[in-house]
C-alpha cells in the first residue's frame, strides 16, 4: 500500500505515543457516561438485528474493541498504527486486531453488522472523508449501525506533541455533526441521531448515529 503523506504522519506519530496513549485513556470510559450509553445503544441495535461481526475502525489500543465485546458484541478492531495495535493485542489477547487502514478497508462487501469509529475521523482531510465513508457503507450490511465520535469545531489544528511528551504530527479536523450528517446522507447513509457532548473524551464532541440504507 502507498500511503499519502498524512496517513504516514499519523502512523508514525500514533506509534510514537502508542504506549502513553494507552495509558492515558485505559480507564476513560469510567469517567464517560453519556458516551458509555451510546456504546450501549449502538450495541443493543447490533444484537436486536442478529448480530456479527462489528469493526472497531481506528481502536488505538482497543479499548472500546473490548468494551463492545463486554456488552456481547462480536468486535473486531482495526487500527493503521502497528504499535497501536501490538498495544491492543497485548492488552486484550482473546480479541482480533489487525492493522489496516479506513481508507482502504481489507473487508468484504456487506460484512459487517455494525461499525464504530470513535474518535479516529478526526485525522481524515475533509478530501479524504467521502472516501472513507463510501469504504464504511460499502463494507456494512444494509441496515447496518454505524457510530462515530469527533471533536466539533470548524478548524484543523496541528497536534505537534501529546501522550506523555512525545512529538507527534497529525493534523486534527474538528468538524459541526451538520456537516459529517450532510456528508453521510451523500454517501448513502441515513442520520437516525446525533448530540453534542462535553467530556473526559472531549471539551467539546458530538455523538452520530447512522445506518446504512438499505
């Protein structure tokens, strides 16, 4: 795979501060209700439908992975940070990580029963977001859940340095749920809820439900 330019600075800097990282948000979800309440939700659509096999798509070190497999989820995660997931293997060893990239999803068509992507559109440019939405609806099964988490705002900030100290380079893209919902629409999605919320996980982030449509 030939990788752009922000996808290798997000590796490289996402295997720089893997350990730290893990660290820091190993026991976010203690601190996060309304957050661990959608998690719920999006577990119970998940399971009320059938269930099957669910990506965790950009899982860092697998927290959320393991935390939807608690609440009877068959959760894989995927993750572009070989550290990362060596984290996430080490941590969770009963569950499948693998490394991969959202840009160009290694799934088949229609096979998932769900897909979660917590936090990790926010290193996507705006360029590359229909790309990666076009790969989320192509690989979900019609009807099939899918639930992010972002930063809301209207900028990308350049994140130089974070988990413990340690140089980073990504570019992080706050973006309005307006926005990501017209975006989803467009890629053949349908927005069933969205909030906003201020947190542990974020001074400011929202919380979207969509599914693919059948």
């Amino acid at each position: 795979m030939t990788f752009d330019s922000w996808l290798a600075d997000t590796r490289t800097s996402y295997d720089t501060v893997a350990v730290g990282y893990a660290d820091q948000v190993r026991d976010l979800l203690d601190r996060t209700p309304y957050e661990r309440a959608a998690l719920g939700l999006f577990a119970e659509m998940v399971t009320s439908a059938g269930g099957g096999p669910v990506a965790d798509v950009g899982c860092g070190p697998g927290r959320m992975t393991a935390h939807l497999h608690g609440l009877g989820v068959d959760a894989f995660g995927i993750d572009l940070s070989p550290a990362m997931i060596e984290v996430a293997r080490r941590d969770h060893p009963g569950l499948r990580f693998d490394v991969g990239s959202m840009t160009d999803l290694d799934l088949a068509d229609s096979s998932l029963a769900g897909l979660l992507a917590w936090y990790s559109l926010i290193h996507v440019p705006d360029d590359e977001l229909d790309t990666v939405l076009g790969h989320f609806h192509r690989v979900l099964r019609p009807g099939g859940p899918l639930l992010l988490g972002f930063h809301v705002g209207d900028e990308a900030r350049l994140k130089t340095q974070g988990y413990g100290g340690h140089p980073m380079k990504v570019y992080v893209h706050l973006r309005r749920p307006g926005h990501v919902a017209a975006r989803l629409t467009d890629a053949g999605f349908t927005v069933e809820a969205q909030m906003t919320l201020s947190s542990a996980e974020s001074a400011e982030g929202a919380v979207l439900f969509a599914r693919r449509t059948p």
